[in-house]
C-alpha cells in the first residue's frame, strides 16, 4: 500500500472552505483512497494552533476534525516523543539557511524513517530535502 505523509498545510486547506487549495485538497483526498496517509501529533498540534484565534464555532470543528483524524483507520498518527523532538532538532540545527520549521524538520524525519516519498502539501522545503510534493503548482 503507498504511503503518503500529510502535512499541516493539507489539513488547513481541507478544513477551509476559503483556502486557495481547498478544492485540490478535497480532491486529492479522493484520489488517495487506496493510500495509507501518515502525520504527527506534531502536525496536527500545529494544525490546532493555527485555527487559535479563529473563535469557538471553528475552534469546536477543527478539534471535531482531529477527533476523525484519529479514528480514521486509513490515518496512523505517529505519537510525539522525545526523540522525534531531538531528530528534528537535529536537522533544524543542519538548516540554518533554509526557512524550515520544527514541524518540518520532524516531518521531514519521519518521513525517512517510514521511507515516504509523497507529501500532501505545496511546502516547497519538502522538494529541497527530495520528497515529492503532491499539490504542486
């Protein structure tokens, strides 16, 4: 079974009627039914904050939303720990130069853990570490 990573900028535009990426990111999903789809708790706690200040009635439906992301047999999320924090950091520390977050960096990680190439995102720092981004332009 193919294995694709989800990224927070995936999950923001799917639950957003008003993203620009909203409709890719519906279809996408409709595409990848035969697909294992991979996060983090660490994506999913950066899902959570963006959507922070957006007040309680979207504040209800994205935790509504991460509640079916964790129950949904074709999601694993991998657990945070302490060392998926020191990985990441670790190539935080080696990309100074780029603009990549922490969240990244332990995506990125976990990514090459599970041997995960495809990445649903238009996060162009994915490309520059040699995944294949699948909401390109």
């Amino acid at each position: 079974m193919r294995l694709v990573f989800v990224d927070t900028f995936y999950w923001i535009a799917l639950a957003n009627p008003q993203d620009n990426w909203h409709r890719r990111a519906r279809d996408a999903y409709s595409l990848l039914m035969q697909s294992k789809l991979i996060t983090t708790d660490e994506v999913l706690i950066e899902f959570l904050n963006y959507f922070s200040t957006a007040g309680s009635y979207t504040r209800a439906g994205i935790f509504q939303r991460v509640q079916s992301i964790l129950q949904n047999e074709r999601i694993e999320v991998i657990p945070q720990t302490h060392e998926s924090f020191l990985a990441g950091l670790s190539l935080y520390s080696q990309r100074f130069d780029k603009g990549y977050s922490l969240t990244d960096c332990i995506s990125m990680h976990t990514m090459r853990q599970r041997q995960i190439v495809d990445v649903l995102t238009h996060d162009r720092h994915f490309t520059q570490e040699g995944f294949s981004i699948l909401l390109a332009d």
